[in-house]
C-alpha cells in the first residue's frame, strides 16, 4: 500500500517540475483553450502557431491521466488496507482513507483551475493559485506517506522534545510564507514565462523580492 502512496507523492511533484518547465519555457498558452488544445482537437494539430511550446503544454496535461490513474489506486490501496485490518481484528485507521482522497480531489480541482488559468490568459492571481494548490496536495500526500508507516493512530507517541516540535510548527509557517512570497515575487515581474503579459500584481517586485529573500533566510536559520 504504502508504495502506490509513494508514487502518488513522486508524481503530485513531478506534475509540478513540468508546469514549471511549461511557464519558463513561456509555453503556458502553447494550447490556448481548455479541455481541448486548440478549437476541434483535444491534441497539438500542425495548423497551429504556437511551434514546439504546444506540445511543452500538452505534454503537462497528459500527465494529469497519470495523476488520476495513481490516485484511484490510492483509494483503492487504503479501502482494501481497511477490509484487511477488519478482518484480521486490527485497529481501524479511517485517517488513511481520508487522506488517500486527496490526490484525486487534488488532481480534479487542478484540472479544473489549470483550464480556469488558460482561460484568463495567465493572470497572475489564478497562476498563483494553481501553483499553491499542488503544494498543498503535496503536503497532503507527504501526510499520507508518513501516517502510512505507523503502526496505529492511538496512542500518540512524541519522539522529541516539546520545543522541538514547536520549532517544527514554525518552520511550517515560515516554509508557507516562502512559498506564498514566492508566487507574488513572480507575479509582480516578468519572471514567469510570459514577460509579454500586462497582467501583474501591483506590488514592486523589488520590494518583495527583498521581502522574499529576507523570509528564505528566516526560514534557513530555523532549519
């Protein structure tokens, strides 16, 4: 079981190295409409104009089936963990299950969105949100891996000092802040794959990228 959760985890990342890989390539309207790539084909077609950044694009949505495919297995893994440990007596972890419904949750809302951000030519604001919701899949789905590998739910077993996790928690938040600050940076300056666009946030990317870089130390130290 454990293993079909780690897959989900690998790919859930790399759908994220591939996106990137579509907007610093500035091949983020290499298919300019959604579902399908271009009007009357779901796939590239030689008529288009977008040369090779069309199948950068289509390449990143193809590998949404694979997502899918991963994350129905999930389901399936934990349900049939929970029949096993039925059977045999075990106690119940209805946590697996919850948490192996974010990938396809996940996968379904990104879909969406990513047709949402093609729709509205890039904007900043939907781009942004398509990046930080995969980082909260991922978050999800690292829950998922590690709760995988406890024998039970019960008793909760603390295996450092209190302040320790304290200082864990911060640097949850503080890792929140980098990556949040980090989407705005990129928002606020032609740094995203699509330099040609007037669409910004109205920050000055200086600024934050100051502000950016000052939360990434923070967030070094603490580590």
């Amino acid at each position: 079981m454990r293993g079909v959760y780690i897959a989900n985890l690998l790919a859930q990342c790399a759908i994220v190295v591939t996106g990137a890989v579509v907007r610093l390539t500035g091949s983020g309207l290499g298919c300019p409409t959604w579902p399908e790539c271009v009007e009357g084909s779901y796939a590239p077609t030689a008529r288009q104009p977008q040369a090779w950044h069309k199948y950068v694009e289509f390449g990143n949505r193809l590998l949404t089936f694979v997502l899918v495919a991963l994350a129905v297995a999930a389901i399936v893994a934990a349900i049939v963990d929970a029949r096993r440990r039925r059977s045999s007596g075990a106690a119940p972890r209805p946590v697996l299950l919850w948490l192996a419904c974010i990938p396809i949750l996940g996968t379904v809302a990104q879909a969406v969105l990513g047709g949402v951000t093609v729709r509205t030519g890039l904007h900043p604001a939907t781009v942004s949100a398509h990046f930080l919701l995969s980082m909260v899949v991922i978050a999800g789905t690292v829950a998922l891996v590690v709760r995988s590998s406890d024998v039970a739910d019960q008793p909760v077993i603390r295996l450092v000092p209190q302040p320790v996790v304290i200082l864990s928690w911060v640097l949850v938040a503080v890792s929140a802040a980098v990556v949040l600050l980090g989407v705005i940076v990129t928002g606020s300056g032609p740094y995203s794959g699509d330099a040609a666009s007037e669409n910004r946030y109205s920050f000055d990317p200086r600024t934050v990228s100051w502000l950016h870089a000052d939360v990434v130390l923070l967030f070094l130290g603490l580590l």
